[in-house]
C-alpha cells in the first residue's frame, strides 16, 4: 500500500516520487500536506535543516521535477551577492513554464526592483494560477547579504502579492538565522540522519545487474559494519562502496567462492577496507589511483596524498619539537640518560626494566612530560645549538593549538606546565623521514 496520498496528485506521480526518495516518507508526506493543491496558497516560508547528506536538496528538487511544479532552485554558495542572486531568480522565472533557457540579460539593483520584475514575470509566465516555489539551497548564506534580504524573503508572498513560497535549506537551526529586530516566523521542518538501516536500504538499491540484490545487501553490510562508526554520509559511503565492490567480488570472479561464502569474502576484503579506513572524508588519492593500488597490493602511504597522514608542512623546529615530545611521552624518563648522552655510564640490565615497564608503552597510552624534560631531548637530536628563545616556545604554542600536542593540568602550576604527544606512530615516521 502506498505511503504518500494526495487528491491534487496524480496516483502514478506519487507512487513513482516514493520510489525515488526512500526512507524520507513523513518528510515529503509533511510537505504535500503544506503545499495543497496547485492554486491554493500555500505557507509564506518553510525553513528546512539537517546535517550534511540528510536528502534535503535531492528530496526537494526530486518532489518538485516529479510532480512537475513551477520552481526555482538557486545554490547561494553560487550567488554570494545579493544582486546576484535576485538576478538569477528572475533569470529561471522567465523560463519556468516554456522550459527554454532565458539569454537576455535582467538587471536587478535593488530590492524594490525585484518586486516589480517579480510581479512582471509571474504575470507573463502565467503563473498566478498556482504556487511558484522559490528554494534558496545553504541559506545560511543569505546572513552575509543585506539586512533586509533574508526578512523579505520570508515575507515574499505578502510584498508581491502573488502565490510564491520560499523554501529555504541549510544545515544550521533556526535560531541563528533570527534577526535581532524580528522577523516573519516560518515553518520549521526538520530533516533527521539517516540510520543504518536506512543506509543500509538506500545503498542497496545500487546493485550491479550482474549480481543479486542480496549479494550487493550482504557487501553493504558489511561495508556499514566497518564504517558506520567513523563516517554517516550517503555520499561518501556510496562512493566507497562503488570503489571497493570490485575487490569483494574478486573470490567468486575467480571462482573460488560463490556468492553465499560471507566469510571468504569477508577474509578477502577486511585488508582493504583498513585501508580505505586511512583516506576517509581526505580523498588523498584518485579512484583510478585506488584501483591500481588494489590491484598492484601496494599500500596508501605509498601515494603523494594532501592530508597530513604523508604531507606535513611544519616549521623546521616545530618538526623536531613533536619528534622529541613523541619521545618524551613514550619513553620512561629513567631511559633519557641511556639514550641522550654519550658518556651515560653502566647500566644495569636485571633492574633496568621493571614489570610494568615490559608492556608496550604505545598499548598504554602517551605519559605526560614537563616543559624541561621537552627541551633536553630537543637540545639532544638537534645536531647544531638551539637558543631557547621566544620562537621555539611559540612553536610549542602552535602545536597545541593544532592539537598535536595537549596541555595536562593547570597553565597557573608552580612546576611548570605539562603536556602529551597526541599523534600516533606512523604520524612521527612521515615527520621523522
């Protein structure tokens, strides 16, 4: 039985726009219910938010192109101005209902201007008839504009006198959007992120035809299983899904599993996704580039990349200050004498290393260090004399502020302040070589 009725609409239209919009059901439901029938007015000004990937763009252009209504969509990263903004609406009112694109240029200064070529084009169009839907994509934008940009457009209905709805779409709450002076309030409307098993439903509409539908369902999860936890974006989980797919099918290409051995297949991709693991949301790497080095098993950091896993850019001194706060935060202080001076003497072996001393230091995490202790070891592994001056401690500054190192306690301690190295092993290896 189908979810999404409404009398103004043709059944076939509403059974093909849920098809298209799977999992997001209330939300069109909700928006039907507002916008009525095609010449009924509908509500001045819906304001919908929702975290990045949360299908706001794609339902509200899919739920316009499908029911075929009057509309203008306009990006407002594209068009940061005002001008260029109100320029481009008219530019796609024109050609709302011929369908053809508009080449004669529109001039459009200011706000008053915009009401009358407005009113103009809605009545040359044909368009008093029915709503007009206006949506205004990452309106968090229309904040840098003019004061008065944003309160007229969510009045826009009562200025022109005409059937317009805006619709505006963003990733940030209402309340920052408010003008201090007040404005026209409008519907707020929330679009929530996708569970795993709504990803899980929507990346498996995706199924190569070559394969069945539960064998690309049996990939999805497992790819979900990895990385939910790190990653919820459609679009970056569809593109790793597409990316990795070839590797998962590689046993039963082969023939040496079918289609129900989830755990060869399994044993088969787990190294790969680690990987993928590396190059998350970065895109240190092309697609092509990641296939090739799948197919040669060759490792990512074996790559160029631009992330800060294999390119560092670092003042000279900051590099050695992080290589000796990495030292300092793993290797006992009863080790500095042993490692850092050339004359340090006999050591004793059977009670060098205590018990608790034989685990791995980097099981049990990064040991805080004092200010001090950071200098010796960088006058250590630094080959010429390094004066301890205003800019190596600004440099230690910066690394803090860049999150590579972190302050422990108090700044205000008699003893000095004390920090951790918070980068990991193979982070020091990059910067080390």
């Amino acid at each position: 039985m189908p979810s999404l009725e409404h009398p103004a609409y043709p059944a076939a239209d509403l059974l093909r726009l849920e098809s298209l919009v799977p999992c997001r059901e209330s939300q069109v439901s909700m928006l039907l219910s507002l916008f009525g029938e095609r010449q009924q007015f509908s509500f001045p000004s819906i304001f919908i938010y929702g975290h990045t990937s949360s299908g706001k763009t794609y339902v509200m252009k899919t739920l316009l192109t499908t029911l075929q209504l009057p509309h203008v969509f306009v990006n407002c990263v594209e068009y940061f101005t005002s001008r260029l903004l109100l320029e481009e609406i008219l530019i796609q009112l024109q050609s709302c209902s011929s369908g053809t694109e508009q080449t004669s240029p529109v001039h459009c200064d200011t706000l008053n201007d915009f009401v009358r070529l407005f009113k103009q084009a809605v009545a040359s169009q044909e368009l008093e008839g029915q709503t007009l839907y206006i949506v205004l994509d990452r309106a968090e934008q229309l904040r840098e504009m003019e004061a008065n940009i944003l309160p007229a457009f969510l009045r826009l209905q009562e200025l022109t006198d005409r059937n317009v709805t805006v619709i505006l779409l963003s990733e940030i709450v209402w309340e920052l959007f408010r003008p201090n002076i007040g404005c026209f309030e409008p519907f707020t409307m929330y679009f929530p992120d996708y569970s795993i098993g709504h990803l899980q439903k929507i990346l498996s509409q995706n199924h190569p035809p070559e394969y069945s539908a539960d064998f690309y369902a049996a990939y999805i999860n497992i790819l979900l299983g990895v990385f939910y936890m790190v990653c919820r974006d459609l679009k970056e989980l569809r593109h790793l899904a597409a990316l990795n797919f070839a590797k998962y099918c590689e046993p039963v290409v082969r023939g040496e599993a079918n289609e129900r051995d989830t755990r060869k297949l399994w044993k088969n991709i787990e190294p790969h996704l680690k990987k993928a693991m590396q190059t998350v949301y970065l895109r240190e790497i092309s697609s092509s580039q990641w296939e090739r080095l799948q197919h040669d098993g060759g490792e990512p950091g074996q790559l160029k990349g631009l992330s800060a896993h294999t390119h560092v850019e670092l003042p000279y001194y900051s590099k050695f200050l992080l290589i000796a706060a990495y030292l300092a935060s793993y290797n006992p202080v009863r080790t500095d004498k042993r490692f850092f001076l050339k004359h340090h003497g006999k050591i004793r072996k059977t009670n060098f290393m205590k018990k608790h001393e034989k685990t791995s230091n980097h099981l049990l995490g990064p040991k805080p260090f004092p200010l001090d202790r950071l200098l010796a070891i960088l006058y250590s592994i630094v080959d010429n004399r390094v004066a301890p001056t205003a800019n190596i401690f600004s440099q230690i500054t910066s690394l803090v502020t860049l999150q590579l190192l972190s302050m422990v306690g108090q700044n205000d301690q008699l003893d000095g302040p004390r920090y951790k190295c918070t980068v990991s092993l193979d982070f020091i290896r990059a910067i080390a070589r």
